[in-house]
C-alpha cells in the first residue's frame, strides 16, 4: 500500500554521524513522535555527551547541551520550573552508565516527569570505541583487546532493568534492527512521552543501536549483531508497563 | 499517486534501504555524490511506495509522498 513519509520538520538536512549510525534513525523517530502528538514547538531537549550530542546540531527545536552525564539533573531544572513543556534527555551508554549513573539513579528514584532516550550501542563512540559499561561480554574494543573479561571488568549493565527496581513510570528496551523492531521502538518512545504529559512521573527507553564504526563492521554486518548478538544479552519489551 | 523522492546527496550508502526493500528496487550508483558515497537509487517501475526505505534509512533520503 501507497504510503506518505516525509522527513519531520525536528530533523535539519544533514547529520554529522558515520555510514549507518543507528544515532540517525532513532534521533527521526523521536521526531516523528513528537510531531505526531503536536509538541514539537514546545519540547526541550537535553543532549549529553558523545556521538550522541551531535543530535543538538540536528535538532530544529530548543536544546541545551549538559555536562557529560548531567543530562538528567539538567532536565530535571527545566522540567520543574517548566512542568508545561516536554522535557527530554537523549544520552549514549557511556554518558548514563558510566560517568552518569548517579545522575540516572536518583532522578528515576526521585520519579521526576522528564523522559530519557537512552542510546545503547555498546561503546564509547566519539572517543573512539573504548569499553563502555555495557559492552558484552568478550567483546573487543580498544581498551578491551582480547574481549571484554567479567572476571576482570564485571558484567554489562541493564539499566533498564536495574532502574525497574525503583518504579517508574514507564520503562522499555527497543532496537533498530528490523522494521518491526523500528516501529515498535516508535510506539515505546510514544508511550514514554505520553506518560510524561500526563504527569505519571518519570519514564525512559532505551535502543540498541550499531556503532559500525567501532564496531569494525559494515553497517549491514553491525546492524545484524544488534539483532543476532546484542540482543541475546538486553531483552527487548516494556519491562514498566503505564499504570502498573 | 505518490512517489519516492532520493535526496542522493544525503547518501552514505550504508544499504541498509536495500536490504529492507522487498520489491529489489534499490540500486547504488557507479558514481559517488559529493561525500563519496555510491548512493541510493530507486527504480519506479518496481517501486510500490511502501515506505520501508524511509523507516530505516538514517539520513532521511527518502520522501514519499
Ligand atoms: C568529563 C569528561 N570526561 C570524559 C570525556 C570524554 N568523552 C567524550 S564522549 C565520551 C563517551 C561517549 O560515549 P557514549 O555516551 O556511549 O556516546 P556515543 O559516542 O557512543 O554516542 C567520553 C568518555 C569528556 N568529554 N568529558
Ligand atoms: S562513531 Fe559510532 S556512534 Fe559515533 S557517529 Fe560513528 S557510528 Fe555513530
Ligand atoms: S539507508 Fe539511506 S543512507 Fe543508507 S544507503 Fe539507503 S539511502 Fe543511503
Ligand atoms: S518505497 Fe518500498 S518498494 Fe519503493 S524503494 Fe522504498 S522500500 Fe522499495
């Protein structure tokens, strides 16, 4: 069937991301989510740190880029003094897990009524692929030559189900493998930001994507691990389901 | 009736459009656009508008409409 797509009016002309960044199709479907709930003029984004941060160069609506990790206590200023808008953060796995960890921890426990997209592909991207606290077990990266070792290096962080623990509002895991997986991630993002407006409380999803670049893959090779590897350790679903 | 509009310029020939399109109507140029990548060409004839090229691509170089 004959459908219309036209690229929403959030998303600028050109990104600065590598061949086949998964950075480039979820930045569009936060875009398309919030064009389709008529928020697009009054939606502030909270960019954080990495590849990631290049979103705010992207981005036709208001942004404010936080210091490396930050981003949650960022929004939460911005989402308490402006609870009229719709705060959102969008931060890479090493800004949340690593470095940020605190920041996330306490604004889920805290339930604040911001929303974080939450892009997992596993690396520190713009600093040049190192070792993230998601990486997968024996994974290679430039500081984990032979593969990641829990013995050494501990095991992957889930955040989303670590977070789950303190329970709020809405929390799911999607990916860009597929389509299917695409349009599922469109309707999490839709979820979250819908639990946002009615002032649930705080609400995040996070999306597998491929680095192809530090991944040393093509990106048809690095999208295929997302589905055939990265996926076999970060279960995909909504672990929060709204109201429950 | 609608059509597929190819900003070829945005191309990064990641293929990722082909590989989702399931009327094999997506093809690379010999050539490559200012970036240098072999971009993405569609073949109207085999076109059906479906949209799959958009929802994956990660440049946004397809627009139906
Ligand atoms: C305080 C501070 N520490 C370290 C860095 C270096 N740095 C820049 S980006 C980055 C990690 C980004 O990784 P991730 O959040 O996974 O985003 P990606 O690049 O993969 O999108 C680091 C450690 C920095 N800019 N500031
Ligand atoms: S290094 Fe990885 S995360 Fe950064 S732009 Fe390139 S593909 Fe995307
Ligand atoms: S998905 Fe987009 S960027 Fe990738 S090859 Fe196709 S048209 Fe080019
Ligand atoms: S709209 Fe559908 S049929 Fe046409 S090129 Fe894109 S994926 Fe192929």
């Amino acid at each position: 069937m004959a459908v219309t797509r036209v690229k929403p009016k959030l998303i600028g002309e050109n990104n600065q991301y590598c061949s086949g960044c998964g950075h480039g199709i979820l930045n569009r479907l936060v875009a398309e989510v919030l064009e389709e709930l008529g928020r697009a003029d009054d939606a502030i984004l909270v960019t954080a740190v990495g590849c990631a941060c290049m979103m705010n160069e992207l981005w036709q609506g208001d942004n404010m880029q936080a210091a490396h990790g930050r981003a949650p206590a960022s929004a939460t200023a911005i989402k308490r003094l402006r609870p009229e808008n719709i705060v959102f953060t969008y931060q890479g796995d090493g800004d949340l897990s690593s470095i940020g960890i605190a920041e996330i921890l306490h604004a889920t426990a805290r339930n604040e009524k911001f929303t974080t997209i939450f892009a997992n592909n596993g690396v520190f991207g713009m600093t040049g692929g190192q070792m993230a606290p998601t990486t997968l077990v024996g994974q290679k990266t430039t500081t984990t030559h032979f593969g990641r070792d829990p013995q050494f290096t501990g095991m992957p962080v889930k955040i989303v189900e670590l977070l789950a623990t303190l329970k709020p509002a809405y929390l799911a895991r999607g990916s860009v493998d597929s389509i299917k997986n695409i349009n599922t991630t469109k309707k999490y993002i839709r979820n979250a930001f819908e639990a946002q407006i009615d002032s649930e409380g705080f609400s995040l999803v996070e999306v597998l994507l491929p680095c192809p670049t530090n991944w040393h893959l093509t990106p048809e090779q690095a999208l295929e691990r997302v589905g055939s590897t990265v996926e076999a350790y970060y279960p995909l679903g909504e672990v929060v389901k709204r109201g429950e | 009736m609608s059509e597929v509009t190819v900003y070829a310029e945005k191309c990064k020939g990641c293929r990722y459009c082909a590989g989702v399109c399931n009327q094999d109507a997506i093809s690379f140029s010999e050539k490559s656009n200012a970036a240098g990548y072999q971009f993405a060409q569609v073949d109207p004839e085999k076109c059906i508008q479906c949209g799959l090229c958009y929802t994956v691509c990660p440049d946004c170089v397809f627009e139906i409409a």
